[in-house]
C-alpha cells in the first residue's frame, strides 16, 4: 500500500503529468487501486483509459463472456469501460488470493473454497499462475501454495471448461471438432498454458504455413487441394504413428500431437486435418468408419471423397467409397451412416473409448510404449474418458462407470464432488449405484467440513510417537522413501479390524500397541506404516516427493533435511 505524507504528496504532485505518467505505468495494480484514493489529480490519471487498458491487456486469460479480443481491436480506447474491467479483475485477484490463503491455512472447506474460485473461471487464472510460480524465498509456504494448492486450483479451473465446451457439444452441437478434442487435454495439461486458444492459434499458424508453402493452392481442384494438404502435413511430421506405438497415451490429445511429438492415430489426424482444412476453405469431417477414422472432403453438398491421412501419401490417398463399402458387413442405413460425416459428439465419444482401451493394457506394456513420449497422468486420463461418458454418451449411466467415478474422485478430485452431484446423480437411474454416489458425495462432504482431531505431544499416551511430521523416511523392509504427514499412538486405520487383519499388523514385533504414521510416498501413493519399520533419513534430493508434498507441507528446509509441517490444525507441536 502507498502511504503518502503532505510533503510526499505535494513533491508528487508537482512532477509534470508525462512523468507521473510514466510513474504510475510502473507500479502495481493494488498501488494503483489506492493511489487513485490520494485526490482528484491521482485520480483521474490513475483512471486514464489508455492506462488502464494496457493493464487490462496484459492479464492473458479472460472469461470467455468478456469478449477481451474485440474489445482490445477497437481503435477509440474511450468506447470501452476499461476502469469496469480493471477494477473487476484486482477484485477477482484479490477474492482468488484470499480463497487461496483460506485454503493453505484450514484443513477443511476445501471443496467449498475451490468451487468458489473454480466459478471465478479464467478471470482467475492470472492471479493462480502468480501464486503458482512464486520463488522458494519469496513466501514461508512455495510448496503449498505454488506447487500443489495453486496448480490444483489451475488444473480444476480447466477441467470445469472441458466440461463446460461438451456440455455444448451435447446441447447446441456448435463446437468444432478440435475444440471438443482439445478439452481432453485440460485434464492432463499440468501448467497453466496451453490453453484450448493457444492450440486453436497453432492451428490457425499452421493454415497460414501450409497456404505461405502452397502459392497455387487456390487454382486446385479438391481432390489436389486435399492431397497436397495431405503431404504438407506428413512432410510435417503430422503422420500415422508407428504401429508398435500405437497405443501410446501422447497419441489420443490433439494438443500434445500438434505441441510435441507429431505422429498420432488416424482420429487425431483426422481431427488436425479437418483443423487446417477448414481455415484453408475445405469443407471436411471425420467420417466414422469402423475401426480407423477417415477424412471427409465435400466436392458438393452431398458428394464426399474419403481419405485415408495415416496411410499417408506412400498409399492411394483417395479411397473410393464403393470399396469402403464393399468392406462394411452390414447394409441399408447402418451402412449410410457409418459413410455419412460423423458428428463432433461421436467422435469425442470414440476417443473416449480409445483411451479406456489403451488403460486396459498391462502396466509394463503401457510403460514400453510410452518411454520418450510426453508424460501423462493415467488417473486424469481416465477421469477425462469417464467424464465423456457421463457428458455425451446417450442413455442411463451404468453401475460400472459410478463405481469407476467414485473411486477416482475422492482419492484425486474431491472438489470435484460438484460434478457428481449436477451431471452424474441426475441421471443414474440404477438404485444401488444412486445410493453408492449419495454415499460418496455425502461423505466427502461431511469430511471437508469436520472439525479435525487435535493430536498433543504433551499428552501422556502420545509421549511414545517417536517422528514429527515432515520427517522424510526410508522404509527398513521395502526400501521405499516417503515423508510422515500424520500418526496415531497405536494400530488405528481408516478401515479398521479389517485392515489389521489383512496387513498382518499382530504378527509385527510390536504389534498393534506402537505409534503408526501417515506417509505420502515417492510414487504419490500414501502409506500407513508401523514405527518399527521406520528409518528417518536426510536426504539431499527430495525431488521425487515435491510434487505432492505441498498437500501436506509448506516448504523442505534442506539444512535440517526435512519438510516443514503445514498439518498445524491437527498436529501443533509438530
């Protein structure tokens, strides 16, 4: 906050406008903000339209609704309310920051807390990519604000627009076909960029590279048109992907194939090719041939060549229909429309598929095929598959894929229980599977929101827990090295006698009666491990726990080789 004296404020004040100007163009949107507050002269140059619209430019995510683009073409700056936008977004900041801060210092209402930012929508996004980037020395807690809650928030954020553009796809059926595809990539994409927009202008960047390579394109007919398309994009990389990587998770994201490694399976393709088509003046679909995605060009409205862009040009590019046919085993109609332009919904639909598919191969296959391609998080992966099926897939949702949802979202997404709640339980027509969701959501609910138990080292029975929290740990029999976030003074598991009795914890030397800790694990999973197997080490390297720690921890302190607590709430002596 600027804080001005009667002799700051008059030296300020008598400086020439053009250097106040300059002043003011140098400082923060909050000192901004209260500057103006100083008097009339402040005022009115702090409000300055030009001032404020470049200010409102340089926030790089807006709310769709806000229309920013046209806005920033005009060329009378005055014929827009740039003070209403601005002050909008230090509001919109202002609210995101504190939510976040909510966030890091409670351990409960999270769900509430994100939500409510979630529904601040890209407005926010600025603000959280701030938070998100914030230097180790800059606040006492980079690991729980910037690396875990902050990317969490982000990462929500385009989950909800994903679903957001399939529930149009769904409804007005107005959604280009790499726009619904391009939505999968909101649920793997880890950084707050690329954006759904950053891929589209690649697309639009690439029209103008294969127009700039192709000089005579307009004298072309359509057939020429589209095969020198097809061989602009294989000379690009832009081809059919190696038959033993076929299966390769890269392959099923549009953005990941048009930003990293461009070889892809023939839906993909075919999705990138309809892309650049249109915007070079082709009219083309993806036709949903059975078992491989071909291209649709229009000659006339209802004349179509079909083309094949993963054989690429080493085959017969065009193929003609009679011979597609003469493959199809069935006739009439279902024929018709298997040859027909498949729509946008089915097509999203049947990359969703491609992806459950490929999750069904073994751990060690999917582990060959994908070494040296992008890495991608398989629990989003599903959870993108699975909310297409709840969002597009026609008819009531089955009991397997409530299991499925229920299982991913607590674990990974429990914010995320708003979704189960407004599109998965309104249309689970199976009794038992809508009593397992309101079990689910209900619960999740009443944990957010339950007071936690307050663990005291000083207190008689917890005088025998031996580690603190944030200890970083090896254990003596599996060798796997994780960090304590939580103990108990003896044997108590979520799940019970049960879980006592399948882990073997009576056959342990010390049995039952010894303290047991709560440890996130290398790998990202959480473990319940009994003291006896603990080793406490300090290692120099913890970048394998970085990534998750922030859940639990607000910084690493390497000098004593360990995190440092943010579970206060529930364990304050630690």
């Amino acid at each position: 906050m600027i804080i001005l004296n009667d002799a700051s404020s008059s030296t300020l004040l008598s400086l020439p406008e053009e250097v106040l100007t300059t002043i003011i163009s140098c400082i923060s949107d909050s000192c901004l903000v209260n500057l103006s507050q100083v008097c009339r002269k402040l005022n009115r140059i702090c409000g300055s339209p030009l001032e404020l619209r470049q200010r409102c430019i340089r926030f790089k995510w807006w709310e769709e609704y806000h229309e920013i683009e046209k806005k920033k073409a005009l060329s009378h700056v005055t014929s827009i309310n740039w003070r209403q936008l601005f002050l909008h977004r230090v509001r919109v900041g202002m609210a995101t920051s504190h939510l976040l801060d909510e966030i890091i210092a409670n351990p409960t209402n999270h769900i509430n807390n994100f939500n409510r930012i979630v529904d601040l929508g890209y407005d926010a996004k600025d603000c959280l990519k701030k938070h998100a980037e914030v230097s180790d020395d800059e606040v006492d807690d980079p690991l729980a604000r910037s690396r875990y809650h902050a990317t969490t928030a982000i990462r929500y954020i385009h989950r909800r627009r994903a679903l957001s553009i399939w529930k149009r796809v769904r409804d007005y059926n107005d959604v280009p076909l790499e726009v619904a595809l391009l939505a999968l990539d909101l649920f793997v994409v880890k950084a707050p960029s690329p954006n759904v927009e950053d891929i589209v202008k690649d697309f639009d960047d690439l029209a103008a590279s294969f127009l700039a390579a192709t000089p005579e394109f307009s004298t072309y007919d359509t057939e020429e048109k589209a095969v020198k398309l097809i061989v602009w994009m294989w000379d690009r990389g832009f081809k059919g992907t190696p038959i033993d990587r076929y299966h390769a998770l890269k392959n099923v994201f549009v953005g990941l194939t048009v930003r990293t490694i461009h070889s892809a399976i023939p839906l993909t393709l075919v999705a990138i090719f309809c892309a650049i088509a249109r915007r070079v003046g082709l009219v083309a679909h993806p036709c949903g041939y059975p078992r491989h995605v071909l291209a649709i060009v229009e000659v006339d409205k209802g004349e179509y060549q079909y083309y094949d862009i993963f054989a690429g040009p080493g085959s017969n590019l065009r193929k003609p229909r009679e011979e597609l046919e003469a493959e199809l085993p069935i006739e009439g109609a279902v024929r018709n429309s298997y040859m027909a332009p498949a729509s946008v919904l089915q097509m999203v639909i049947r990359a969703a598929q491609n992806i459950l598919g490929t999750l069904q191969l073994l751990p060690t296959e999917r582990a060959q095929i994908n070494h040296g391609y992008p890495e991608i998080c398989e629990h989003s992966m599903l959870y993108a598959a699975l909310t297409v099926i709840v969002t597009l897939k026609p008819g009531p949702i089955t009991l397997n894929v409530v299991q499925h949802m229920t299982q991913q979202i607590p674990s990974d997404f429990p914010m995320d229980v708003r979704f189960l709640e407004e599109e998965l339980l309104p249309r689970i027509q199976d009794q038992a599977g809508r009593q397992l969701l309101e079990n689910v959501c209900g619960a999740l609910r009443a944990e957010d929101t339950m007071p936690r138990t307050v663990s005291h080292r000083n207190y008689p029975e917890n005088k025998c827990v031996l580690h603190r929290v944030g200890t970083i740990i090896r254990h003596r029999r599996y060798d796997y090295s994780g960090a304590i976030f939580g103990w108990t003074n003896e044997c108590r598991p979520i799940e019970g006698e049960d879980w006592i009795a399948k882990m073997g914890v009576e056959t342990l030397p010390r049995g039952r009666k010894q303290p047991f800790y709560h440890v996130l694990v290398e790998d990202g999973t959480v473990r319940y491990v009994a003291e006896e197997n603990i080793r406490p080490i300090k290692p120099k390297n913890v970048n394998s726990l970085i990534g998750l720690a922030g859940k639990y921890f607000k910084r690493f302190d390497p000098e004593e080789g360990k995190f440092v607590s943010n579970m206060h709430v529930e364990f304050p002596d630690d």
